[in-house]
C-alpha cells in the first residue's frame, strides 16, 4: 500500500492536495495491475511521477505545437476526424493520447472514453489506465528483471526525461522498499 507520505517523499513538488487526491485511486490501480512489489512500485511511481509533473498535468498543455498539429489525422491513433488530435491529446498519469488508444483504453475499463474524453483527466480513470497501460506493455516483468530504462521506453518510446525519471526512481526505492 502507498501512502500520502511516501508519494510526497517521491514528488516533494506535488500540491498536498493532489497528493491526497490521488493516493487511494492510484494504491487501487497499483492493485489491480500487479504492481505489487518494492521494485514495481517505484519504478511506476517514477514514471507518473515524470509524465504527470508530479501529478500537475492531467492533460497534455496544448500550444499546438508542431508536434501536436501533427495528432490531426493520424491514422495509427486513430485521429480520423477532424478535431481529433485536440479532443484526444494525451490525459492521465501517462498522456494517452489518439481516439484508438482511447477507445482502446476505454473498453479495457469499462468506460467510455471516446465519448467522455474528459474522464481521462480525473484521479481514478487516469490511474487506472497509467495501470493498463503499464500491464499491457509488460512493465512489471521489466521491472522484475531491473530494467528501469526498458520500462522508460515502453512508457515514453524513448528516453525524453531520463535523469528526471531516475530521480524519482531513486527516491521511490528509497521510501518503497
């Protein structure tokens, strides 16, 4: 079980408030999904940690920038219509981001999220799916073998905030074990 006090060590930044707001959806998720050990946890807590700016941003701050101009019609997220790429730019702990995903995302829990975009953005939904996520990209097993930059690149497709997400790690293994 994760407590407020252990998610405050790890994302000393984080307003008390969300922390609280988000300590019992995302220990129910953490459940749910298996990531149920010192290692998981931290190596989890780290990364929503990182993608979330220590549970700021529920959804993705929208310019647009270049590359967000580029979700419009992307037929691998699923962005067929137009207004897609804005109605389905990156919500929750880990940025799900595409009407495929979306969609995707949404029948795996039982909501619907193609029409409601927005439940994305609330504590539960968006752990919930962080956990999904981290489930079906076969976070846990990596996280079994240690391999924290392999689980990085199943999150992020790469390396984009790598000493950040160490950071957190270090502090999430250090409260977590």
């Amino acid at each position: 079980m994760i407590t407020s006090g252990q998610l405050h060590h790890i994302m000393p930044q984080a307003a008390a408030e969300r922390v609280e707001m988000f300590v019992q959806p995302l220990d129910a998720a953490m459940q749910e999904f298996g990531i149920t050990t010192p290692e998981r946890a931290a190596m989890f807590v780290a990364q929503i940690a990182h993608e979330s700016g220590q549970l700021q941003w529920l959804v993705e701050l929208w310019g647009p920038t270049e590359a967000q101009k580029g979700y419009e019609g992307r037929k691998d997220l699923g962005d067929v219509f137009p207004g897609d790429g804005f109605k389905f730019r990156g919500r929750g702990l880990l940025q799900t981001t595409g009407r495929a995903n979306y969609k995707r995302v949404g029948d795996a829990l039982g909501l619907d999220l193609v029409d409601q975009p927005d439940l994305l953005s609330e504590p539960m939904a968006a752990s919930r799916s962080a956990g999904w996520y981290w489930e079906t990209h076969h976070c846990n097993a990596l996280a079994d073998r240690g391999l924290f930059v392999a689980v990085t690149k199943a999150i992020n497709g790469g390396l984009n905030g790598l000493e950040d997400r160490e950071t957190f790690y270090a502090r999430a293994k250090e409260v977590l074990k």
